[in-house]
C-alpha cells in the first residue's frame, strides 16, 4: 500500500482587521550600506525584470515586485563585499527572493507533483542544466551562478558548501513533512528555518563576498559557529515579527508567531512581544560570540575578523531591510514600531490574476 502524501497543516492565525502593537525590538547593531548598492540595485531593476514578467506575467505584479527593494538586501548585509562581487550577490537576493516566492503558494496543496516539479528544475539549475523557457525563475538562478563559480575557483569547498546549501534548501521548500506547523516546536521550527528561510544561504554568500575559506575556521571553533547560527536566526526572527501581516492574507504558515500562540498558548499581542524579546536575545547571543571569537586564537587573524564583522551584518542589514521594504509595509515610509492591522494585502499572485482578469 503507497502512503498518501503528507498534506501540509495550518496553524491558527488571527483574524483580518486584527490590531496589535509592534513594539521596537531594541536591536543595537547599526547597518551599513555597500557603496555600490544604488548603482547595482538601478541596474538589477532593468537586468532581472524580464525573469520576473515572464514569471508573473503582470506588468503590475512585476512593478510590485520591484518596487519592493530585495537586491538591496544584499546592499545591506554585504557591505564589504569586493566590488566585483556585489552584483551576483544582489542578484542572489532576487533569485532567492523568489524561489521562496514560487514555493510558498504550493505549501498547503495535497499535490505533492507541482512542489517536485519545480524542485527538479531548480535543482537543474543548479547544477548547470538549462531549465525550460516556462521556467524563468529557475533560469534566474542558472544564469546567476556561473559567475559565483568561476570567482570561487581558487576556494572550491565554499562553493561545494555553497551548492549543497542551496540544494538542502530547495528540498526542505519541497518537502510537505516540513510544513507540519500544528506540531513543529519552536527549536524544531528554527531548524527548518536555517534551511529554507535562507540561512545558510545568506552565510555561504559570506565567505564569497569577502573571498575567504571559513570550513576548517568553522569546523573547529564553537563560538565562531555560534556568531553564525546566531545571524542565521536574526534573519528568521526578525523577519517572522515584521512580515507576519503580510503572512495572514497569503496564508502562509512559516512563522515563529504561530509556533509561540500555538506551543506557549499565548494571543497575538503577546506573542509578539515575545517574538520581540527573542529577537534581542539572540542578537546579544550573536555580540557575546563574536566577543569569544575576537578574544580567542582565530580572533588574530584578518579573514576570521572580517568574517565576523560581516555576520553582524547580515542581523542588522536584514533588521534595517525589514523595516524599509515594501514587501512588508505596503509603504516607502520606514517603520520601527506602532499601532498595526492585519489587513488583507493581495499577493503578487493575486495581482498577477487579477491583472490577467482586466485584460
């Protein structure tokens, strides 16, 4: 007898019109800006369009999705990297971006054939096979990585580390057992997270945007390890507590706020303060490694020092993206901390269906 597919579970979620306070997370590292971020980010806005037309296919979707800012994600947490490095970086953020984005309308179908489909296609590009012309997300991402491979020629075990990152992400993304929301407890959530929130994506793109080889660095010290999971969780968090509105109408289930409602029996309000204490927490468990690291042998050399200086980054340029970015605001007005309603947002899915309807 074949075992059915998983079907993928929902939490419970408050309601549209629900109003809560956020407050400010009191995060203390300072982000910075790569100096190139404006030039790249124009001329990413012209490069990367056609890939997002041909997904979306909706000029107004398409706009949407521009006018959110995600290549300057990259400007915000690679503010160091080599000039000739900055582009493929920011264009990963895209080509990231919206793999999460081709994923998440597929979590809760019982279907498991569409979420294997497009795996294999990614996964194709990834490993340098051409995807189809009806696949130009995947194709984003095979025309990104050439570039990447080719610098790190002189480092391949980052890229090796790199490539099995990205497959170990867009496996989890495929896989039904990992949207079992009504039962993840929060330490298994955060798990997941590392994978398919792009964690490890956005800690490889590290090491490459410095040029330096952290795998035996890694390997053999605790807390360098611990300043890195640490940025890798400040992206879960503190995107979890500001993207949650926008999470509700797209009924997506990935979010730290569900798993605190449902595991701490907690309401919305006070979950959020809870998501708000833990995202500071973490950053001082990030502050307080790093101080290991610097302090302990690995701290006198420049790779590992620079190393830790940019995972710092990633926390405070991922926190300053969340609160200017469209994607979760609906806004160009940058937001801290306030008064907020949950209020039914189209998609750009939804936007790309209902521009096709007025056509």
């Amino acid at each position: 007898m074949v075992n059915p597919t998983p079907t993928p579970t929902m939490v419970q979620m408050p309601k549209l019109g629900s109003k809560v306070h956020l407050p400010d997370p009191g995060l203390v590292l300072k982000p910075l800006w790569h100096p190139r971020n404006d030039a790249v980010e124009a001329q990413l806005a012209l490069d990367d369009r056609p890939y997002v037309l041909a997904h979306f296919r909706s000029e107004k979707a398409t706009a949407t999705y521009l006018g959110q800012r995600v290549p300057a994600y990259g400007g915000l947490c690679y503010p160091h990297a080599k000039p000739d490095r900055i582009y493929s970086i920011m264009r990963m953020m895209n080509a990231g971006t919206l793999m999460d984005d081709a994923f998440t309308p597929l979590e809760l179908s019982a279907d498991q054939r569409p979420r294997d489909a497009l795996l294999h296609r990614y996964l194709d590009a990834l490993e340098g096979i051409q995807p189809p012309a009806d696949a130009p997300l995947p194709r984003l991402l095979f025309d990104t990585l050439p570039t990447i491979k080719a610098q790190l020629a002189t480092k391949p075990r980052v890229w090796e580390r790199m490539k099995a990152g990205i497959r170990s992400q867009l496996v989890r993304m495929a896989d039904p057992l990992a949207y079992q929301m009504g039962t993840l407890t929060l330490p298994a959530y955060m798990d997941l997270r590392r994978d398919n929130a792009f964690g490890e994506y956005l800690a490889m793109l590290t090491e490459y945007a410095l040029d330096v080889d952290m795998t035996d660095a890694l390997a053999e010290d605790a807390s360098l390890r611990a300043v890195r999971t640490a940025a890798m969780d400040a992206v879960i968090l503190v995107n979890d507590f500001f993207s949650f509105r926008k999470e509700v109408p797209a009924q997506d289930s990935l979010n730290a706020m569900w798993v605190l409602m449902r595991e701490e029996g907690l309401d919305l309000q006070a979950a959020v303060y809870r998501l708000a204490e833990l995202c500071a927490r973490n950053e001082q468990t990030l502050i307080r490694s790093r101080d290991e690291v610097l302090a302990g042998p690995l701290g006198q050399r420049p790779d590992v020092r620079a190393y830790v200086g940019e995972l710092e980054y990633i926390s405070s340029g991922n926190a300053e993206w969340c609160v200017i970015t469209r994607r979760y605001h609906l806004s160009d007005q940058r937001f801290v901390s306030g008064e907020v309603t949950i209020a039914a947002a189209p998609t750009l899915d939804d936007i790309a269906a209902a521009d096709a309807r007025a056509a």
